[in-house]
C-alpha cells in the first residue's frame, strides 16, 4: 500500500470521527453515572448573601433551592445534547471514512 494524501485523508477522518463517539459516549456515560448512581455528584449548595440585619424568610430559602434544581435539570439537559451531537455527528464521519478505507483494501 502506498502513502497517498487519500490514504491519509482516509485514515484521519476516520480517526476523528472515532475519537468524537468516544468522547460523546464517555459523556453520556457520565451523565447516566451522575443522574441514576452518584446522584450528589453534580449538587451544589447555594447560599444567599446575608445583609446585615436581614434574615431569610422559608419561602425565599425554599424559592433558591427550586431555582438551583431547574438549573441543575438545565444543565444535564446541555450536557446531554452535547454529548448526543458528537456521537450523531462521529458515528457517520467515522463509519464512511472506515468503510472507504476497508473498500480501498479490498480493491488492492
């Protein structure tokens, strides 16, 4: 076989496309530990700024604890879909790249 710009080509596309599905799997497989196993992996504990000589009433407390939860939901739901994207972007690139690769091999 010899060096060509295609082989290369062929051979780095490949390459990328394989390294985006498994950095958008380990992704999701993270995401999946932390929502369904380690599930106070991602919580965070929000404090209010105290003023001097202002107390915070349960509501205002219970209102910041519901407010931290929509964003910790925001947030898996980002990491998700970016996680999503590079597997269904990689999965192609890789995929049509090797199958030229294997065609190309058989040819010779």
């Amino acid at each position: 076989m010899k060096l060509s710009v295609r082989f290369i080509y062929l051979y780095l596309f490949s390459f990328v496309g394989l390294l985006t599905v498994v950095i958008g799997s380990v992704r999701m497989v993270d995401l999946g530990l932390k929502v369904f196993v380690f599930r106070e992996a991602d919580r965070y504990e929000y404090m209010a700024p105290k003023i001097e000589g202002e107390e915070i009433t349960p509501a205002e407390e219970q209102q910041l604890k519901e407010q931290a939860s929509r964003e910790q939901t925001r947030n898996r739901q980002r990491e998700f879909s970016g996680a999503f994207a590079m597997i269904a972007i990689g999965l192609p690139l890789y995929l049509y790249h090797w199958k030229t690769i294997q065609k190309e091999h058989k040819k010779s």
